[in-house]
C-alpha cells in the first residue's frame, strides 16, 4: 500500500484545522470542572453589602474556579447551572466548585449560603459530604437562584420543629401492632432489595431511573389491587427530576380523610465516582432499596388483612434525593400550597446495615420535629424494646435526606436511620459496592425498621372500626 504523503495544501489545510481545534479545547478546559480533588479549594471570606451579607470567593493556591454556564435548565447539560441551598459549613468545603455565593438564614437561625455550581459537579459534592462531613445530602438543589431563594425566604422550619403534635398520638392501637410485628418477613424485604439493586442503577436522569420508579409504582398498585380506597400515582410535578417520577400510593381515611400520614423513602441511587454518566453502576442497595424495601413490607402487611385507617395514610417514594432533595421538596411544597394537613411524616432511609457493638437503631436528632421525635421514642420503647432492641441518637446535619423537605414546608417530620458500626455509617454508600453482598446477603436488619413503621403507621394512622372487602391481589412476584 502506498503511503500518504500530502500536499502543501494538505498541509496547510491541517494546520489551520490544529488552531481551531487548540482553540475549542482551551475553551472547552477553561469550562471544565473543578470536581478532581475537593481538597483544593479557593479561600472565601464574609463582606457585609448593605443589608445583604454575600461570600466572595477569592482564589490564592492557583485553582481555576469553573465558570457557571448560564443556559436554560437542562438535565442532559453537564454546564447547565444548578443553585444550592446548603449549611455554611458544608460551603466552605465545596467553595472550589460553587461560587457566587450569599449568605442567608432560615427561620430557625441556621446559617445558610445559597451558591452556584454545575450540574456535572453534583456527584463530587455529594461524595464530599459523605467522605468528610459523615452524613449523606447536605444541600438543596435548584434550577434557578430565584427559586432558591424563594425556597429560603418561605422556610417555615421554627414552626414545623416546635409544633405541638395531635393530641389523639397516644399508644391505644396495640392490638394492631401486636398482629403486625410477627408477620415481617426478611426474605420479602430481601427480595425487593435485590430486584431494585439489579438495575443499573436508578439515577434521576437515567431510563433506569425511571424505569426502577414504575416498577416500584406497579408493585405497589399490586398490593393494593381490589381496593377503592386505595390508589396510586406517579408525580411528575418536578421540575428538576428529569423523566423520573416519584411514586404516592394513598390509602384514603375512614373518619378523618383530612388528616394525612406520610411514609416516605427515595428510590433513587447514585455512584459518586462516574459523576452524571446515565450508565453508571449505582446498586443503592442500603441507599436506599432498602427504605423502599421497608415500606413495601409495612404496606404488604397493612393491606394484606383488609385493613384500613382512620386517618389518610401516603406511602412516597421520592424522586432524585441524591442530586438535593428534589423529589420530596417538590411533593412538600405542593402539599404546602394545596394546604394538605399532613400531621406526621416518617422518613426512612437505610435501614439494612449493622456492624459490631452498635445500636439497633438511630433517631435523627436535628432539623425534626421534637414531639415526634419523643413519640419516636415512645414508639421504640413500647414495641421494639421488649424485642431486646436498643436505640440511640445522632445528628444528621443540615438536608440530610428528606425529612428536611417536609420540615422546610412547616409538617412535622422525623426519621429513623440505621445502626451503622462503631466507626461510622455504611462504608459502601455511593459506590458499586453499595450491594446486598456488603450487608451479609441478609435483608435481617431492615426486618426491624419494618416493625418499626408498622407500629408508627398503627399508631398515628390508628385503625377503622371495620376492615374493608376485596383486599389485595396476590403479591406481584420479584423478577
């Protein structure tokens, strides 16, 4: 074969061709994230502007900070801007990849900053929070800075955490809970972990996570089959949640229809290390199949007896908590401005891992409400206690899942999180390794949350004087 030798044209052809090329990746570089090691981050400083306190980032060890992109929303736009609601703290160590920041408060006192970053720096700030701060989420995210700050400025967080709870939240529905407890199942539990940890993953903006949603939508609805009173619904009304949808089933009250229970787990996953990649490996097992998991066992065993509660009872599934509490704030503003009266929220979110001397179970003692985290107590006392079980409490920090959405919207929230091990949480969260196989091949530690919604949904819902007829068509098998 002859070689190619190319002409004086040729060769100014190419390189004229290399300029244009060099000149589109320093443009290309100069947008580039600074996602590669959170450790190098600019040095900030607080200056008072008039009224309104803003944080300016001024750089000193040479980082370049990314330029924010300032197109329209999208979710398939790595540059696209996303604004955060975050901690002061947890600012201050993704300063390196957010930037013109403002310094706010919401209505408990909290310092707050509402900062600028990138879609595609997402993942890497989430991993941050994790690796450094112990603790999962840590921010809001939005579409707009007017949207964040609207969301900031309508906090009614004082109010959901000081709130006086119902006064019928008494312990007088042991007859229901001592029927429940015993019918938990750990291979059940088991099940519905494997089959939502088989995805790919289910990230908010992948065809998997949509995908995982409707099936989670479809096996609820199954368990529910026969049941006027019972429905389900996709909410799409997110404005950020890409293509997927959050999934609601409503058990409609007998006497009190008005008075709303919520039960709530996000089922999406996430792997910190391949960023906004919509085939990324992502099992979420612990994080949180086995949330959704644990409520689809409490909802198997509600139903499978025909029973039906006095009070209206909303099992969520949330959409994209893994990129800033999307799903949940979505559906918590939305109650908020239909003026939905939901008197009590249950948040689980991990609820399959223990290793060594460690508790059973943790009450998140921060950013809840106070008389239902003593109900809580009461709760694990009552009925898991006598079971040999034992509890502790931990702070969470600030939007640390999503009980934090329905507290920023003034509804009492709380939430139970797992025993973990003597040196902190899951050590797997956000990784490949986030699988059944790192928990023992065992559901056996979720097998306890379940008990422990079962009696929170028995005893805040509490149960109708009749059972209703039908009842539910056989379990949908696990494939």
């Amino acid at each position: 074969m002859k070689p190619f030798l190319p002409g004086p044209t040729m060769l100014l052809f190419a390189m004229l061709a290399s300029v244009v090329m060099l000149r589109a990746d320093d443009r290309r570089a100069a947008r580039a994230p600074a996602t590669a090691a959170l450790d190098r981050f600019d040095t900030a400083r607080i200056v008072h502007v008039a009224s309104t306190p803003r944080l300016l980032t001024t750089p000193t060890n040479g980082a370049i900070t990314p330029p924010m992109a300032t197109s329209a929303w999208s979710q398939a736009d790595p540059f696209a801007p996303v604004y955060l609601v975050s901690s002061r703290e947890t600012y201050q160590g993704i300063r390196g990849v957010a930037r013109n920041a403002v310094a706010r408060r919401d209505s408990t006192g909290q310092p707050l900053v509402i900062s600028e970053t990138r879609a595609d720096a997402l993942a890497a700030i989430s991993h941050y929070v994790h690796a450094s701060e112990g603790r999962c989420g840590g921010y809001f995210a939005f579409p707009s800075r007017v949207q964040a700050e609207a969301f900031v400025a309508a906090d009614r967080s004082m109010q959901a955490m000081k709130a006086s709870l119902l006064a019928a939240y008494t312990l007088d529905n042991q007859a229901t809970v001592a029927r429940w407890l015993p019918q938990v199942q750990e291979q059940r539990l088991y099940d519905t972990i494997n089959h939502l940890s088989s995805y790919r993953n289910r990230y908010y903006a992948s065809a998997y996570g949509r995908t995982s949603a409707e099936w989670i939508h479809a096996h609820w609805q199954s368990l529910a089959a026969g049941r006027s009173d019972v429905s389900t619904e996709l909410f799409t009304a997110c404005s950020n949640c890409s293509t997927q949808p959050s999934v609601i089933l409503t058990i409609t009250g007998w006497d009190l229809p008005h008075e709303v229970v919520v039960l709530g787990a996000h089922l999406d996953s996430i792997n910190a290390n391949t960023r906004t990649d919509p085939n990324q490996i992502a099992p979420g097992a612990d994080d949180d199949a086995s949330g959704i998991a644990t409520l689809t066992e409490t909802l198997r065993i509600a139903l499978s007896e025909g029973w039906q509660p006095r009070r209206t009872v909303k099992f969520m599934g949330y959409a994209a908590e893994e990129v800033g509490l999307r799903g949940s704030n979505a559906i918590a503003q939305s109650f908020r401005t239909s003026g939905v009266n939901v008197v009590s929220v249950l948040q689980v979110d991990m609820t399959n891992y223990k290793a060594g001397a460690v508790t059973d179970m943790k009450l998140i003692s921060d950013y809840s409400n106070a008389d239902l985290q003593n109900f809580f107590i009461t709760l694990f006392d009552a009925y898991l206690a006598p079971m040999g079980l034992t509890r502790s409490s931990v702070a969470c920090g600030y939007a640390c899942s999503d009980h934090a959405s329905w507290t920023n919207a003034g509804y009492p929230a709380a939430m139970m999180f797992e025993a973990g091990s003597p040196s902190g949480s899951f050590p797997y969260i956000h990784t490949t390794s986030d699988t059944l196989a790192t928990m023992g091949e065992s559901a056996q530690h979720s097998v306890k949350f379940a008990q422990f919604a079962l009696a929170y949904l028995a005893e805040t819902a509490k149960t109708a004087p009749h059972k209703v007829t039908g009842g539910p068509a056989p379990v949908s098998q696990v494939r």
